[in-house]
C-alpha cells in the first residue's frame, strides 16, 4: 500500500465540500446530501484500510512542496502514526454520523448546499490538525475549524442572535490563536524547522523557563479553541447554530483541537512541571466552574454545552498529570457519548416544535422509546455510572491525579470529585425534567426522521461500551489504548490497585449521591430556582459581563477617545482651521478682484504713494 493514499483521509471531505459549493444548488438534493456523507465515511473507511501504517514510528508522507525560500521547504505532508490514526478513525466515523442525522434534521432547509460544504469543510480543516506534519499545516487545519464554526453557528445569520453567536466564537476563539502563532514562531525560530516530530525530539534541549512560557502560549491556544477558562464564553452561545454543527463542534472537530494540540505536542509539554501544574489547574477550575453553571440551565442544549467544557477541562487535567492515554480514552468515549446527547437533544427539541426549555418538557419517555433509550445510555455515560465508558475514562484522570505526586494535584483530584458530583446532578436533572412526569405544556407531535433516530444507536453503544478501549487491570482489563500509544502515553504515575479501588468507589459514591439529590429536587418537575445564586450559576458566574466591564468598555471608551477627541477635535478641528483660514484669505483676495474701475483706481494710487514714500525714505537714509 502506498502511503500517498493516506492524503485521501482529508482530500475526500475537502472534495465532496468543494462540490457542494460549487455545483451543490444545481444537483439532485439527494445526490448533493449523499457527497457530503459519502465524502467523510469514504475517510473512515481509508483510514481503516491504512492501520497498519501507523505501526512503529508511524509514517510520514509528502504531496508537494507547499513554501520554498532559501534553505526553508515546507511540504504538504502528513504524519500518521499511532496517536493521529486512533483520533482520526474518531473523527472521521462520528463526523460520518453526525452528516447522516443531518440529512434527516436539515430536510426543511433550503440552503443545504452551503450547510453541507461548510460541514465537509469542517472535517477537513480538523483532519489537517490532527494529520498535520509541520507547523503550517497544523495553523491552516486551526483557522479553518475557527472560520467554518463561525459559518456554522451563525447559519441562520438572518437572525441578530445566531449572527452575533458566530461573531463572538470567531473573536474569542481568535484570542488564542494570537498567542498560539506566537508559540509557532517561536518554535520555528528556535528549531530552525516547522517539523513537529523534529520540535517533539529537540524539546529536551531547551531550558526550563522558556520550555514553560512556550507551552504556555500553547495552552493559551488550547484554551480558545477548547473553550477552557478565561476564553470560555463562546461555547454556550454556540448552540445558536444547528444541533448537527453543535454535535460536530462538541463531539467530533473544534472543542477536541485544543486536547489534542496538548497530547501532540506532549514531549515539549513535559520538559516543564510548571506548565503541566497550569495546564492541569486551568482544566480542573473549568470542569468545576461549567458544572456548577449546568446546574441551573433551562436550554436543554446549554445544560449540553456546559457539559462539554467541563468534561474538556478532565482532559486538560490528565494531560497536565502526565497521561496522554487517560486524555485520549475521555476524549474518545466522550466523543460518542456526547454527539448522541446532541443529537438526542436535537430529536426533542424537534418533536416539541422548536422548545428548547427542559422545565416546559416532560413525559417524553412514553413517547419516543428509541430517543430515551439512547439518550438515556449516553447520559449515564456522562454522569459517570459505574460500568459504562464515561465511568472508566473519568476514573483514568483520576488515577492519573491520584499519582501526579505534588500537592497540587491532590487538590485538583479533590475538584475532580466534586465535578463528578455536581456532573451527576445536572445530567440526572436533565433526565428528570425531560423524560419523567407528564408534560407540563404541550403533548410532543412532531414525527421525526428514522435518518436522526438511528444514528443514535451505535454512538450510544459504542459510548456505553467506550470503556474496552483501555479496560485498568483492577477489572482485568489490559490498558488497550495505553499500550498501542506506547511511548505517545505520557508520562503519569499509575497508583496503586488500592488507590484505584478507593478513587472508584469515590466516583461511585459521588454519581449515587448526585442522582439521589436530583431525584429529590426534580423527580416530580421542575424545582424553584429564582434564588440569586441559581440566577449568578444561568449566567455563567456572569463571566460574560465581566468581560464587558474589564476589555470591552474599556475599549468602546477608549475608541471613542480616540474618535471623538482625538479624530473629531484635533484631527479635524485642525483641518477646519486651516481651510476656513484659507477660505478667509482667499475671500479677502477675492475683494482685490472685483471689476470695478474706480477700485483699481484707487489700488493704482496708494501703489504709486507706496512706491514714493519707499523713494523718500531711501533718499532720507542716503543723505
């Protein structure tokens, strides 16, 4: 097998969402709608065929030179080896997925060829980041997933709300980006190449203080795209756009890209304990911080969106205690587990009529047993029920915690529990007010596409199943995952059997305790939250008017300083001034030139006093 085949992996996406731009409106909706789908399973089922390349160091292979100046060449290669083709093989078969959901949820839609081209685009951009060779290929893969979410979520631009949601992601998302370039260049100017495998080998050499304000400027990136804090405030006004690109977003493409950024670049992480300790503490504060806002959501896909972020940050918190393999194993099974929650939502939320708030639900459990069933294996997933994948591959981060051996991990470890807790009462929450009871306004009478019921079946399997993928030894599994990553793994302490055991009936307790307390407060309906504190959780700890009050009035003032006073009063009073001086010069002259004869006359004689009096005093200053 030749390893060019390998470019098909993002080319076939990239191809079938040129298609659909180009000629999508002028094709058989059928013929256009099966490209987009076809375009991304046909990568899945390309990486499957090339698995075995990715054996060993992997394979590295070059379509042409893409930059050539003096000594520096940079290819359009790519690097398949064991921790780009697991994520890639992810990628490609939920994306696949989540396009045939679409076809079903976006059958009403006149615009589909411009939805599925930037949903094709998407999965290709995110492919080029995670298949990336070098550090340019990786930067184009990360402003194409910046751009094609800002086309997605505001999809439906004709209304202010969706518009101004894709704005805000593409402006706060592209504050990391600033300092992730940086980094990038900062790289290149070290190493002297754009090369990431030849950045990874050299990272030993550099000193420990710039190892860390490098991978700092990384984790800054990370933090943008992966909505960790303080760049987190875009992901919940994300949902504006369509379920499918939320499914994407929080599953499969942008949300994922800063995780992995971390674990690729794993070997220059670790040269600095001090950055892993910040990347850990950063991912632990905003699991904590997006728990505790899901807990009083109203919109089934905010509680969702909020999810995501905090189940982001446990994999921010593995990468910074070491293991590479426990941040891959949650990013996997969450992965499934949540674009079938998207997708569950999205069939609720249709068979409602559009009603996206889960206290005006209810009794949906009777009424679609397919979107109960699933939904409801998946939200088990995320409360971390013991058994399931989400319960093993939490459990990984906090064995990995558990073994970081500082202090400070304790601490986090400590926060990881009570996010387990709080993660527990929010998902059951949702459950309850969605599927328990009777419904509170109107009977559900919406009939939905077998194309968006069936695709939750194998994402909720492989979701609950998700835990085989890297089995811990204490239920006698073999570690799959970590052992085929092998040295990609990371670095982190496993602790002892004992640990293990305690930290899993920990995580049990928390999960039992949280779906005790839910039980009790929404079991029959939606419980009183107009309290101040359920107030300040909806709003986000208020993080979005903060931002306001701190960078954006200070801003718009600042601005209006400079445009007002500055511009307005100096800039052009200045100007003004010089042109109404001019203007009164030349009407004065103007007065010289009018035609009368007697004027000219008169300008004659005081001429001829002039010049005799100049005369006069000449022959008074000679004698």
């Amino acid at each position: 097998m030749t390893p060019k085949i390998l470019f098909l992996i993002p080319l076939l996406p990239l191809l079938c969402g040129a298609l659909n731009a180009l000629a999508g409106r002028a094709l058989p909706r059928r013929l256009a709608v099966a490209l987009a789908v076809g375009g991304v399973a046909a990568a899945a089922l390309v990486t499957l065929a090339c698995w075995p390349l990715a054996d060993g160091g992997g394979t590295r292979t070059v379509l042409y030179t893409w930059l050539a100046s003096g000594k520096l060449q940079v290819p359009m290669a790519i690097y398949f080896d064991r921790l780009s083709a697991s994520m890639t093989l992810m990628v490609t078969s939920v994306a696949a997925l989540i396009h045939l959901y679409a076809v079903g949820y976006m059958k009403e839609e006149e615009a589909y060829a411009r939805f599925f081209a930037l949903l094709n685009l998407f999965v290709f951009a995110m492919l080029a980041i995670v298949l990336a060779d070098n550090l340019l290929v990786l930067f184009l893969g990360w402003e194409g997933v910046g751009f094609c979410s800002y086309a997605l979520i505001g999809y439906w631009y004709r209304e202010r709300k969706n518009a101004e949601a894709g704005r805000k992601a593409f402006l706060v998302t592209r504050v990391g980006d600033v300092f992730l370039g940086i980094g990038l260049l900062w790289l290149f100017r070290l190493f002297g190449t754009l090369s990431i495998t030849e950045i990874n080998a050299g990272a030993h050499y550099l000193p420990p203080v710039l190892a860390t304000i490098l991978v700092l400027l990384l984790l800054a990136g990370a933090c943008g795209k992966s909505a960790q804090m303080p760049l987190m405030t875009w992901l919940a006004d994300a949902m504006a756009g369509p379920t499918p690109v939320s499914a994407l977003i929080h599953a499969a493409t942008m949300v994922t890209a800063g995780v992995y950024l971390l674990c690729r670049f794993f070997p220059l992480v670790q040269q600095s304990p001090a950055a892993m300790g910040a990347i850990a503490s950063v991912g632990a504060l905003t699991a904590l911080y997006a728990a505790t806002c899901a807990l009083t959501q109203r919109e089934i896909k905010r509680v969702l969106a909020y999810s995501t972020m905090s189940q982001i940050g446990y994999m921010f918190l593995a990468v910074g205690a070491g293991s590479v393999s426990a941040a891959m194993f949650h990013l996997f099974t969450h992965a499934f587990f949540k674009a079938c929650l998207f997708m569950g939502a999205g069939c609720i939320i249709h068979l409602y009529g559009g009603e996206n708030d889960i206290s005006r639900m209810g009794g949906l459990g009777r009424r679609s047993p397919v979107v109960f069933w699933t939904f409801l294996g998946a939200a088990l997933c995320l409360a971390g029920v013991p058994l399931t994948g989400g319960f093993f591959s939490k459990d990984a981060i906090l064995a990995a915690a558990a073994g970081g051996g500082h202090p400070l991990f304790w601490l986090l470890l400590g926060v990881g529990l009570v996010t387990a807790l709080l993660t527990a009462i929010y998902t059951f929450r949702l459950l309850y007010l969605v599927f328990a009871g009777e419904c509170r306004e109107h009977e559900p009478d919406h009939h939905l596409s077998p194309l968006m019921l069936w695709p939750l079946v194998p994402l909720a399997l492989l979701g609950l199943g998700g835990g085989l993928l890297n089995l811990p030894p204490m239920v006698g599994g073999g570690e799959t995952l970590t052992n085929y990553l092998g040295s990609l793994a990371g670095s982190a302490h496993a602790p002892s059997h004992l640990a293990e055991s305690v930290l899993a009936v920990a995580s049990a307790l928390m999960v039992l305790g949280g779906w005790l307390l839910a039980k009790r407060l929404y079991g029959r309906g939606p419980a009183r939250e107009e309290s101040p504190l359920a107030g300040f959780l909806l709003r986000g700890w208020g993080a979005d008017r903060m931002v306001e009050l701190a960078i954006l009035a200070p801003f718009r003032a600042f601005s209006r300083f400079f445009w007002r006073g500055i511009d307005g009063k100096v800039v052009d009073g200045l100007l003004d001034s010089a042109a109404r001086g001019c203007g009164a010069w030349g009407e004065g002259l103007r007065q010289l030139t009018t035609g009368r004869i007697s004027r000219y006359l008169a300008a004659f004689a005081w001429g001829l006093v002039l010049v005799l009096g100049w005369f006069l005093v000449n022959l008074g200053w000679g004698g």
